[in-house]
C-alpha cells in the first residue's frame, strides 16, 4: 500500500470519529501494520506513472483491476 493510500483510508477514518494514531498503533498491535501489510512512499515519479494509468484505462474502469500484478510497481523499481 501506498503511504497515500494509508492518508485517505486513515482520513476516511476520522471522517466518522476514528483517531488515526490509535488505528495505527491497532494495525501495528495485529502485526498488519509493519507486518502483513507493507506502507510505501510516492514519489512524484510513481504520481506520474498512475497518471499516466488512467489515461490509458479510464475507459475499462479501474487501472488497478487490469494491470497484472506482476506489473505492479513504483517508478523507482520497487514493488507493492
């Protein structure tokens, strides 16, 4: 996972009362967190490369759902 999605999934959160931190410190409490579930960062390469997706998915719905993963990785080479 993106560190920008953990953003919007942990603004979403608040949006209906949940504290951030303590979502955190719950998914690292689990072993999600720092465990099962990896946090990358973004660089504005990789913002240019998933811009660069929906140009050429928009019309077959989410780039996420027709990417193979085996293609699934950040500009700078790393992988989700």
């Amino acid at each position: 996972m993106s560190a920008v999605n953990m953003a919007e999934v942990l603004s979403k959160l608040t949006e209906i009362g949940e504290d951030p931190d303590d979502v955190t410190k719950e998914l690292e409490r689990r072993g999600l967190l720092g465990g099962k579930l990896a946090v990358f960062p973004l660089t504005a390469a990789d913002a240019v490369v998933i811009a660069n997706l929906q140009r050429k998915t928009k019309r077959m719905g989410s780039p996420w759902l027709i990417v193979p993963a085996s293609d699934w990785r950040f500009a700078s080479g790393s992988r989700p």
